[in-house]
C-alpha cells in the first residue's frame, strides 16, 4: 500500500503484514497506522460514516476518536461501490496528530490505487 519512498517521507518503519488484508507501519514513540482492506463491504455499511475528507481520487471520511479513543483517528476509503480501505493512526494522546498522519497515509494510498 505504502512505497519505500512513501513510507521514509512519513517517517514510518517499513510495513508489516498482519493477516492477509492488513498492514501494520509504525515509528517512534507508539505511533503508528494500520490499514485494513475490507474487500466484500461497502463503506456504507460502516455505523460511523465521519466526516468526508479530500484523499484524492476516492471518496473519504474522517473519523477522530473512533470509539471515543483519545490519540485515535480512522480515514475510510471507499475503494469501490462494495469494498473499502480502514485506516487507523494513533498517536499516545494526540488525536490530531494522528488525524494528520491518517490524512497522509490515505492520500499516499489514493495515488497509488489511482
């Protein structure tokens, strides 16, 4: 999902696969973000759709403390009208930066599946 050059530009540790739908990159400090792929649900079907965010190409919500965490926030990317992209940053206690790292994560992801 991330490029090398992605990944050194967001000062990320190369990614880790986790299962077969999932990446898992982190860095200093407890930071880090993972993206799931949800190949056979449309992002419709989500119970906290967020609030919409410009990624690029495809459509995408913004959701700060997904599940009421401090220091979390989650980009939903729909990829197509029956599957989805979930990302989830987090950051210790700082849900905007981890709002800031989603955004840029999801938009390294929308160029690279445009």
């Amino acid at each position: 999902m991330l490029t090398p050059e992605a990944e050194v530009d967001l000062g990320l540790e190369k990614g880790e696969q986790v299962g077969d739908l999932s990446c898992d990159w982190k860095k200093a400090g407890g930071v880090g973000v993972l993206v799931t792929l949800f190949p056979e649900d449309g992002s419709g079907d989500l119970p906290e759709q967020g609030s919409p965010v410009d990624v690029g190409t495809f459509d995408a919500y913004l959701i700060e403390r997904p599940g009421g965490d401090e220091g979390a926030c989650s980009l939903v990317m729909s990829t197509s009208s029956s599957s989805y992209l979930l990302m989830t940053a987090v950051n210790g206690r700082q849900t905007e930066g981890a709002c800031e790292l989603v955004v840029s994560v999801g938009e390294q992801v929308d160029d690279q599946l445009s």
